[in-house]
C-alpha cells in the first residue's frame, strides 16, 4: 500500500493518498467488498441451482474500483470483459441489476437473459456487453475511438447517428476515451496485437487495461506470454504510453490509470496498464484450481488479496475505524441480501420472446419501404437509363458515392480501398481505389478520413467495424478476397451477428461487409475461387446477398447500406465486368427490397433456382434446351438470407420439376435447404426428385481445364435439366 504511516483522521492527508479523499478511498473499499459479496452470493445460489453459471471478478477488485474513479459513465465507452464487476458498480450497474443477470431475468440490462452472467452491459452507462470469445473487445474498442475521432470532424454523422434506431443518447464528447479490459490469457489472441497496431497507427484514445492474474484457467503465464510479461512484449508500439502497477493497491492503481487516462485525454492517444491482480477464486465454478495450483501457490495468492489487505490498511491509517468498518460491511451485506431476493422474484422472458432482436424491429429490409420505382423499360436499358451501362463493378463506386453524399455515418476502408494513401501525392497518380476498382475515386472525392486503407488484418478489419457501428457510424469495410474472410469468422459469428440479440435489442452493429467472391476466373485457384457463402446463412443475425447483375447490385448495395441489420454482400468477382451484367445507372434512390427473387426467365417444364455466376451459365443452358423444346424458368435468388421462398414455391407449383444450381461445393452447400425444404413443404406438387447442381467436393483449381470440371457449367445444367424432364 502507498503508506503505512498512521494519522489522526482529523490531520487527513489526501496527498499521500495521489489526491484521494478519505470519501473516496472509503468509496472504494466499499465497491470492492461490495463486488466480492455479489460474487459469493452468486456462488452460492449457482450451489443452491438457483442460477445457472458463475464467474468471479476476485482479485481484480481493486485496479477496477480504481478505474471506476478515473473513468466516466455515460460518457467515455466501455469495453469491459468478465471479471469487471467493481468497474461496473463503480460506474452506477446496481447489485440488483447484476442479480437479475445472475437468475437471467427478463429486466437483465445486460442480456435480459440471454447471455451467461458478468457479460456487463448498460445503454445507458456506455457499456457495451462482450461475448464469451476471449479478447475479441480489444479492436471493438479500437473501431469505437475511432468513431470518436471521426465525430470530431463529422458533426452531422453523429446528427445523423442520433435519428437513426437506438439513436437516442448516443453521447460523443472531445475528451472521451475507450476503455478495453481482458485477462493476460486474452492477449495472446491475435486480435490483440491487431488492435495495438491498429491503435497506434490510427493515434485513437484507447485505454487497454491488462488484467495479469498469472493464470488464464490453469495455464500459468510462463506458457501464455513470452517472457511472462506482456508489457514488455509490446513495449515498442508507437505512441503507446506502458505503465505497470500493483493491481490489489486500489491507490497505487489510481494513480497509475489516471496517468493513462489523462494521456488519452488530452494526447488523443493509446495508453495500456498491466495491472498485477490475483485470482484467489478458480477460474468458473466450472474450474478446481487445487488441480494445478499447489497449497503454497494458493496461500501465497490469498495474502495478495485485495480486500482484506485493503481493509486493514484503511484501519491502520486511521482512515476507517474498526467499528465503522464493521458497520459498513454489514450494511453491503443486507444491500446484496436485499437485492438477491429481488433478484429470485424476477420474471425470465417469455419462451417465444426469443425470436425478438435477431434482426431489427425498427428497419424491415424485405419491406416496401425498398420497394422504390423500378427503372421503366425491357431490362437495365429502358427510359430510366442515364448514360452508358455500367458493369457491375462500376456500379459500387457509383451507388456508394451517392449513398456517401447522404449519409456523412458511411466510411470505406479495407485493403487497397484507397485512392492513395499518400495524400500528397493524389495529384500526381491516378489512384488504386481496390483490386478491382471497386472503391475507385472515394478517397479523391470524401477524403482520407472516410475512405482509407487497413493492416492486411481481417479480424480487425471486422472488429473495429464493430465499434464503429455500436458509435453509430455505418461502416461498410471491404474484404479483398473471400478465401481471406476466415481470420473474421470469430468477429462475423460470435460478435457482430448477434449482438442486437444477446443485448436484448439494446445494441446493434449493421456493418456492410463488402466481400469479393466466386471462381470462373481461369486461374483463380484454390485461394482466389472460394464461395461459401452458405457458411453465412447460416448465421441468424446476418443478411447475406449476392447479386449477379449491375441493377441489382445497385439497388440491394443501397438497401444494405439504408438497412440495420448487419449485411454480408457478396460481389462475383467474374461478374465484375461482364458486358452481360451490365447496366445503366438507375439513378440515387433505386433500392431493391431483400428476400426478392429475380425471375430471369419464364418457363413451364423446370425450374432453375440460382443465384451469382450460375445465373448467367443457367440462362445459356435455357436457351440451348429451349431448342431442344424444354422450357426451362430461372430464378435469381439474388438475395440468399432471407430468401424468397413465395417466388420458389410459385415457379415449382407451375413446372413441378426444380434445379438448385449453386457454384460451391455440392454437399451440404446452399442448395440443400432449398432441396430440403422444398421436398418437405412441396412434396405433393413434384414430378421429380430435387436435383443440385454445383462444385464438386473438392478444392478450385488453377489450370482452367481443372476448374472447368469443378465448378459448374452449362452443360451440367442441361444435362440434369433434360433428364429431369425424362424422369
Ligand atoms: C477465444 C476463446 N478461447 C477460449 C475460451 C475459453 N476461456 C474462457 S476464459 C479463458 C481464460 C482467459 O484467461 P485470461 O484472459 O487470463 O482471463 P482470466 O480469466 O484469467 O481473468 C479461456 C481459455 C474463450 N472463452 N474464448
Ligand atoms: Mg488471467
């Protein structure tokens, strides 16, 4: 402890003290046997089975009820992980809240419910509630400060963040940070040094606390962090201010996190303090630490203990008198006594309740609010058409430009997006603009603050989109390549999907993920062919679409971007610049509704049901059974989740027989729900078995000759079309 010195209270010394009052460091105290309390009262309605999981925040308590002095509630943003029960008592979460998360009440702010415990959450506090995925937070809070920085110079984003759903109290102030929180374990994930990157080269406010209790479950440091300390690990990141402190010395904490605080106040920097705590609990009630922690390892931990060394250092400064420290104890002991019975009283949701929040309930993308007038005319070219078609790939600059010009929330960032990331030399080059071109003259025209380029970083490309979108921006980041999404799956399937749901509709993050797909590319091979995309509707919480025209693309990009739910929209990489894709530019207000097939042809003896590359290799096949007296009618899902199924339906009732016809891998692929679930509910209408037609189950080739026998072709098509018909 800073001193041991004993004084009169009457001569009280708030120097010795970094400054803290005899209120405060009483204030203190009382937060932290506070949290210790909740933690054992927990523990023993998890024992009682009147809860269902527990996980302590023992050990931590005194770096985080010094956090909650130096940070501010409803005013910087919050990025906490489970241990942090202190912080949230400091910043205003009440037991009684923390209780109802306990018993997964109803009226749980965090999760009403529907996440474990200690996955803190508050609207009203700035808490934005973690997933169970270790240090994925740590860009959240990166995107998040971002966001700050970016109001900075964007009021009317933040305007226009206010009108939009969950709008209302959207804070930003000039001095705000983020705060981030994980355990030492935690910062082995790679998402964390992505976020240290990312920190640092964007100069963005983050205060990351490292929470060091020596073990992550039963590893112990030696065999997490090279060298044991990892603070020293990262101690060459740029502008990055390091301090070290006794994590279970609430003062010495203080002093430490207001240094770091205050550096990002004012230096609008990053600022990471290793704070050393304990862990004097197991892990979980799910976890025996007399397994791999010896006597001596326990004993040695439980003289570390914050509370009891805390009290009795207040004591023998003469801050707290015994008998006074009795008095408050018993008084938080009837607090969480009180609050625990509450707590048992409360309601849990009602079972069908759980269909709420996975989408939004404010925006309906499949609704006619999309439906705008669609051009006039035979196809892309009719009356509406202004100028000369575009390829699709055309089509994106174009439709982000004019949703850009409206919406000052909207950034573009990635790999390569950029014109050129040397400003300066803008004039001189004609500008990259991405791989394909696709983002090509956004930077020239909005500016580097809304278009930039990104760390080859996936994970963190996804994770600070994150906590741009829970500030209120709307970002629409690319991914260069499909192949390359893998290191966002984390982000994509545990945070950004479900986040409206797990937070009972308190939070959302409607990302557009702008994601180049598909082969066909002759030479594309194993890592520049993938599809997959049924690896993604297969997550609730996320839209996905693939349109395989210019028009479409235009209008479903402009729904996906004026919608709220979180949007993966896949971009045929071969469809790119098709002169068949094309289109003429169908003007700034043209959106296509979600969930709408596109009936690309009328037929009476089959039905083609596809979508992206497929679509146009399904029409060639049309034409050529067509000679041959076969009608055959093509669907372009065109959007897959949600899908028009009222359209699939339709066309099966007329032909009676149907092709999925789908460029991934053939099994358990995108076409074996629509196959499942047509032979389920369509059963009586069919003529013929469901038949798919799609990649073989392998990997994509690079010689040509190869990929042509993997990925579907016209012939496939009319093959199985004619022996359909056959049948
Ligand atoms: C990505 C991920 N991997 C594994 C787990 C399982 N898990 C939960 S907590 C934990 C240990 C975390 O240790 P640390 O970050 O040191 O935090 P502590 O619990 O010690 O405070 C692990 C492995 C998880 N939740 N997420
Ligand atoms: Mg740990």
């Amino acid at each position: 402890m800073a001193s041991q010195t004993k004084v009169r209270a009457n001569i009280f010394d708030s120097s010795k003290y970094h400054g803290l009052g005899r209120d405060a460091l009483v204030g203190i105290y009382r937060t932290m046997f506070l949290s210790r309390r909740l933690d054992d009262r927990e523990i023993q309605l998890k024992r009682q089975n009147r809860t269902f999981f527990q996980i302590n925040g023992a050990g931590h308590e005194g770096v985080l009820a010094a956090a909650g002095l130096v940070l501010k509630p409803s005013y910087d943003w919050f990025f906490p992980y489970y241990r942090d029960r202190a912080l949230m008592l400091m910043l205003g979460m009440t037991p009684y809240e923390m209780l109802l998360g306990a018993v997964g009440a109803k009226d749980d702010p965090s999760s009403g419910g529907r996440q474990m415990p200690s996955h803190w959450g508050s609207r009203r506090l700035n808490i934005v509630p973690g997933a169970s995925a270790t240090g994925m937070q740590w860009l959240h809070a990166v995107g998040a400060a971002e966001a700050a920085i970016y109001y900075d110079h964007f009021p009317k984003a933040l305007e226009q963040a206010r009108q939009a759903p969950l709008g209302d109290g959207l804070t930003h102030h000039a001095d705000e940070i983020a705060y981030v929180s994980g355990g030492d374990g935690s910062t082995s994930e790679g998402e964390f040094f992505e976020s240290l990157n990312a920190a640092c080269l964007r100069r963005v406010p983050v205060l990351f606390l490292v929470e060091d209790n020596g073990y992550a479950i039963s590893v112990p440091i030696e065999a997490q962090t090279a060298g044991g300390s990892i603070s020293k690990l990262v101690s060459n990141f740029p502008g990055l201010m390091i301090e070290e402190c006794d994590g279970v010395d609430p003062i010495e904490c203080y002093a430490t996190l207001s240094r770091a605080a205050a550096y990002c106040r004012t230096q609008r920097l990053p600022a990471l303090v290793h704070a050393h705590v304990t862990r004097p609990y197991s892990h979980s009630l799910s976890d025996d630490e007399r397994l791999y922690k010896t006597p001596e390892d326990r004993e040695s931990e439980a003289r570390r203990d914050p509370i009891p060394s805390f009290s009795l250092f207040l004591v023998r400064e003469g801050i707290v008198e015994g008998r006074e420290m009795e008095e408050l104890e018993a008084e938080v002991e009837r607090e969480v006594l009180e609050a625990t019975d509450r707590a048992l009283g409360a309601d849990s949701a009602p079972a069908d309740s759980i269909y709420t929040c996975v989408y939004s309930p404010d925006v309906n993308p499949t609704g006619p609010l999309f439906e705008a007038a669609a051009p006039e005319g035979p196809g892309p070219s009719g009356p509406h058409a202004a100028g000369k078609l575009k390829t699709m790939v055309e089509m994106i600059s174009l439709a982000l430009a004019d949703e850009m010009a409206r919406d000052e929330r909207i950034v573009v960032f990635g790999e390569d997006v950029a014109d050129c990331t040397r400003e300066q030399n803008l004039a001189q080059v004609k500008g990259k603009g991405g791989v394909f071109k696709a983002t090509v003259g956004l930077q020239r025209r909005f500016g580097s603050a809304r278009v930039f380029n990104t760390p080859i970083a996936e994970a963190g490309i996804v994770g600070r989109a994150f906590g741009m979108a829970v500030r209120g921006l709307k970002p629409v980041p690319e991914i260069q390549f499909f192949d390359y999404i893998w290191p966002a799956m984390m982000q994509l399937r545990n945070e950004l999907s479900n986040l409206r749901w797990r937070s009972a509709g308190h939070f959302k993050a409607p990302v557009v993920l702008r994601v180049a797909i598909g082969g066909y590319l002759t030479g594309g091979g194993i890592y520049h062919s993938q599809c997959g995309e049924v690896v993604f509707t297969h997550v609730p919480g996320l839209r996905v679409v693939m349109p395989s025209t210019a028009l479409d693309l235009c209008g479903l990009l402009r729904t996906a971007i004026r919608s709220d739910d979180p949007v993966m929209f896949l971009e045929h990489k071969h469809l790119y610049r098709q002169p068949y894709s094309r289109s003429a530019y169908p003007g700034a207000d043209f959106t296509i509704p979600f969930g709408r097939a596109r009936l690309v042809r009328e037929g009476r003896d089959l039905s083609i049901v596809t979508y992206g590359a497929v679509v146009h290799r399904a029409e060639l096949a049309a034409a050529e059974l067509a000679r041959e007296g076969i009608s055959a009618e093509i669907l372009d899902l065109r959007s897959l989740s949600p899908y028009d199924w009222d359209a699939i339906a339709a066309s099966v009732r007329k032909t009676n027989r149907v092709i999925v016809a789908y460029e991934d891998m053939r099994s358990w692929g995108y076409g074996a729900e629509i196959a499942a679930r047509i032979a389920d509910e369509l059963f009586d209408e069919l003529d013929a078995p469901v038949r798919r037609v799609a990649a073989t189950d392998t990997f994509c080739a690079y010689h040509p000759k190869l990929e042509q026998a993997i990925l579907p072709q016209v012939e496939n098509i009319r093959r199985e079309a004619r022996d359909l018909v056959a049948y």
